[in-house]
C-alpha cells in the first residue's frame, strides 16, 4: 500500500485532471498506453507553470489523504522515502521501443527491491540506507577523447535536453524483471553536445562510492568506485537513457539519484546508477563485475534468453508484482524484446562468445 | 528449570515454538506480506530456518554435556524432525514457486545450478534419518548401525552450509554463511575435540 494507490483510491480524480499528474495514475498501478495517447493532449497545450502548480497541489492532496490510511511501519517507511520527492515530469518519447505497452512495476516494488550494492547487497538494504546519500551538489565529469572535457553541473545537466517520459522493461541477471517508468533523455544528446574525437570507441561509466555516506561501500563486496561500459554504438542508441527520474519525480536515492544509466536491452547491471564520471576511450573498459567474475559476466552482458549464466538459466523470468506465486515465470525475450530496435548492433556477433 | 524440561509442557512448548515460524511465514503468504519477490522470500525463509534448525539439533549433545542436563535428549529428535519439516518446504517451496513443477526444467536446472544438487543430497539425508527416527527404527536396525546413519548430520551440516555458501558466492554476500559456518564449525569441533579428550583420558 503506498503513496500511489492512495493517490487515486482516494481523490475521485475526473478523468481529465490525470493528464495534470504528468503521468496517468490508475488503481491497478500506471496508465494504458491507450489513456496515455488520450491525454496528451490536453496536458500539451497546459503552460507548464500551471501545469506544474497544479500537480503540486495534487501532489500534496494525495500524500496527505493516503498518509491517513498508512498504518504499518512498512508503509511509513515507503512514505518518509517518497515525502520529500519532487515531480519531474516527461513528455512521452517519440523513441520507437520507449514506451512499453507492459503494465508498469508498483512504485513500492520499484523502490523497495533494488540492487545497489554501496547501499548493502540485500535487497531491501539501499530502501533502507540510501537516505545518506548527498545529491546536491552534484556534478559529472567528462573526462577522455572528447572536445568539451570539463565537470558539468547537475542544473546544466537537467536542462541539456527536453525529459521524456520512456517505459522500459527492466531484467535483472538474477531471473526477475521490472516494467519502469523513467524520466530523462537519451545519453547520445550529452554525447553530441560534448563532441567526442574519432578515436573514441567506447565510453566508461564511473559512479559514486563514498565510504562516508555509503555503508556498502565500507565493504567489500565489489572493487569500488562501480565501473561500467558501453561500446560507442551503444551508447548513441536513442534507447540508451540518461534517467534523472522515475514514475514523474526525480530519481529516489535508493534507483540511483540524481542521475543514472539505463540500457533497457542489457541486464540491469550494466545501467549504472549515481554517475560522477563518463570517460571516453579507445579501449574495451573493465565493468566491475567482469573484474570480480570474468567467467560469469561479459563486457556486453545484452539479455539473451539462449545464452545461460554458467550457474543459471536465462530462459525464463519472474515479473515483480505481477506475476503470482503459483504462475510459471515468462519467458525472457531475445534482448528483453528490444532486439527491432537493438539487433543490428550485434549483427554477425557471436552472442555465446561475446556475453 | 530441569524438573520443568522434564515435564510434558517443555516438550508441547517447544514444538509450538518449532512451528512459529512456519506460522509467521503463512500469514504473511495470506497477507500479501511477503515483499516484491514472494517466492524468493519464502524459499530463502525455510532455507534459513533450515540452517538455524540444523544449529539448534547439533547444539543439543554439546549443551548436554557442557551443563550436565541430560534431559535435553529428549528434544533432539523434535529439533531434527523440524529441521527435517522446514528442509522439505524449502524443497517444495523451490520446485512449486521457482520452478511452477515443471520436472523437465527442474531436470535442467539442476546441472546447471550444482548447489541444487548439493542441497538435494543433504536433503535425502534428512529423509533417511527422519525415517529412521522412531524408536522400532532404532530396534529394527540395531543401536549401532542407527548411530552410525544419523552421523550422517555431520555431513548434512557441511553440505547445507556449502549448498548457502556457493548460493551467495556469485554475489560475494558471504557474512550469513559466514555465521553459520562458524557456529556449525564450532559444534562438530567440539565433537572432534571431546572424542580426541576421551582417547587420551583411556
């Protein structure tokens, strides 16, 4: 039971006011496609600061009303994570593959099960400890082969681009999956405006790990700072995303605040989350988990239901929330099913060789 | 303390103690309590309560004879048999939530995941001895031979905290199996120490 049942169980929102949330809210958790496409218009020609006003007040309806009917410390621990969130609503991208017709992951799910690792490697451990995390201020490095080094503040980054609203499915290599709701904008707009050199074939992604806010990182379950890495390709695919939020609000510490990778048709893993640096080079990074286990995760680690982790199969999955107790897992798609969109990429590759 | 362990309320309390878990762990099936991954909860909670079972059955000899009660005896097979009822949840648990008992995947998955196979085997072992825990078993195959099967916990201790530890080792999240690693090292090293005491007290 969390904030965003509350929302519309409780305030019998008309129809057309859903639009004003920035994104449609319905009982059973996100909207259709189909009410999407229906109220985008009316939301398009709303200026932005009464847009913005309006939701505000939404907003703080819907958080007082649903904290009436939170009674476990469960639930009140969702709601002190979400209080403060701010909205940072996106328009629905035009990408083709960004908007999933899946139904989305529950909020509470998506922000209660995570894996990120500086935060403890149980999964409720980031919900629980990310609130130390120190967003502001923050800013990136872009370091390497490019035209325009320097450190870009968080308030340039947020401006860069137009935010898109994107609804991806979510596979961890571990066998579930997750259907969310990003906000942000794809990672190639950061790429052109900061003009990579010729020479640059590959972009590292180097993420925070500060032992004083992040407990896990006090640990040692990987070799910190986290480091992942796309070839160039990849990382100028218009699906590729640079997510600053979730479900219409700034991205929550626990998925990776302020800013993060997502690579829908990779295994989660590889969208690394609080990014500090993005580095342009001319070799193949190391990714942390290729450090810690060579023989169990690949450079490209791309969902691939035919390609088996040596001590799992990949062939199936569980869909968080969604899928009950009793129901089989579903089957996982060639490339979490983005493979119209991603395939070509990897034409001619051996996917068994180049995991 | 020790009149009362002796008293048949001692042993009606333990086993409902034994079954609070399992209890807890059904309401929160019936409550939708049980996180984003309920079946991955449920298989991880009867593995746990598996291993804590397996630490209590092998802290009765120890305790025994450390405080001079031997009225503990009498909860040893209780604390095996519940042991033995959380290991075949965690089976069932496995096969019914993970693998939606389909053998053929669970046939596939096997080889795949060794520590599935490790944990069978020390499951099998459980069954062997929860079938031979009665006493006409004890009479039937001889006090001797008896003794000599249920030392097979020993090796069932090693291979649960095996079956745990290769579990987690893909994730280096190793401090639980850690913990029970040490607390079962601790009570067969005791065994070990006490029979190499005995040797040289002859």
């Amino acid at each position: 039971m969390g904030r965003v049942q509350g929302y519309s169980k409780k305030i019998k929102m008309p129809n057309h006011l859903y639009s004003l949330v920035g994104a449609d809210w319905t009982d059973m958790g996100y909207s259709s496609f189909a009410t999407r496409r229906i109220h985008l218009s009316s939301r398009d020609i709303t200026p932005e600061a009464v847009y913005q006003s309006r939701r505000d007040i939404l907003m703080g309806l819907a958080t007082g009303t649903a904290s009436l009917a939170l009674t476990g410390w469960a639930s009140r621990e969702a709601l002190a994570q979400t209080a403060g969130a701010m909205p940072l609503p996106g328009k629905s991208s035009a990408v083709p593959g960004a908007v999933t017709m899946d139904k989305p992951t529950a909020y509470k799910d998506a922000t209660s099960y995570n894996n990120f690792y500086e935060f403890g490697t149980d999964k409720s451990d980031p919900a629980r400890h990310a609130h130390t995390l120190q967003t502001q201020p923050w800013s990136v490095a872009i370091e390497g082969l490019v035209k325009k080094p320097g450190n870009y503040g968080l308030e340039d980054l947020l401006k860069l681009s137009t935010m898109e609203e994107r609804i991806y499915r979510l596979r961890c290599v571990e066998g579930w999956s997750m259907v969310i709701p990003w906000v942000g904008y794809s990672l190639a707009e950061l790429i052109r405006r900061v003009e990579p050199l010729p020479g640059a074939k590959f972009v590292e992604f180097i993420t925070q790990a500060d032992r004083k806010t992040m407990p896990g990182v006090r640990g040692g379950a990987l070799d910190w700072p986290y480091v992942e890495g796309l070839r160039m390709d990849e990382a100028m695919h218009p699906l590729t995303l640079l997510a600053f939020g979730m479900y219409g609000e700034v991205m929550p510490k626990q998925n990776g605040a302020p800013l993060r990778l997502v690579v829908p048709w990779k295994y989660g893993f590889k969208s690394a989350k609080s990014l500090v640096k993005i580095r342009f080079t001319d070799k193949q990074p190391l990714s942390s988990w290729e450090k810690a286990a060579p023989q169990e995760y690949g450079f490209y680690s791309n969902v691939n239901p035919l390609v088996d982790h040596p001590r799992w199969s990949q062939a199936t999955e569980r869909r968080i929330g969604e899928d009950g107790l009793l129901a089989k897992k579903r089957k996982t798609l060639m490339f979490n099913g983005y493979e119209p969109q991603v395939g070509q990429l990897y034409a001619g590759m051996d996917l068994k060789k180049y995991f | 303390m020790r009149t009362w362990l002796r008293s048949r309320t001692a042993w009606w309390a333990l086993l409902v103690l034994g079954l609070c878990p399992l209890a807890w762990l059904v309401w929160r099936t019936f409550t939708d309590q049980l996180g984003a991954n309920p079946a991955e909860t449920l298989i991880r909670a009867t593995g746990d309560w598996t291993l804590r079972g397996l630490c209590l059955a092998l802290a009765i000899t120890p305790l025994r004879s450390v405080l001079g009660w031997p009225e503990l005896a009498r909860f040893r097979r209780m604390l095996g048999l519940l042991t033995f009822g959380y290991a075949s949840l965690h089976l069932v648990c496995y096969a019914w939530f993970d693998m939606g008992l389909d053998w053929a995947d669970i046939a596939h998955d096997i080889p795949k995941r060794p520590f599935v196979l490790v944990g069978s085997l020390a499951f099998a072992m459980l069954a062997l001895m929860a079938a031979t825990s009665w006493n006409g078993a004890i009479r039937r195959l001889g006090a001797r031979r008896w003794q000599v099967l249920h030392r097979s916990v020993y090796a069932v201790a090693v291979l649960a905290v095996l079956h745990f530890w290769w579990m987690r080792a893909g994730k280096n999240n190793v401090i639980e199996v850690w913990v029970y690693g040490l607390v079962l090292a601790a009570l067969l090293g005791w065994r070990i120490w006490r029979r190499a005491h005995n040797l040289r007290g002859a």
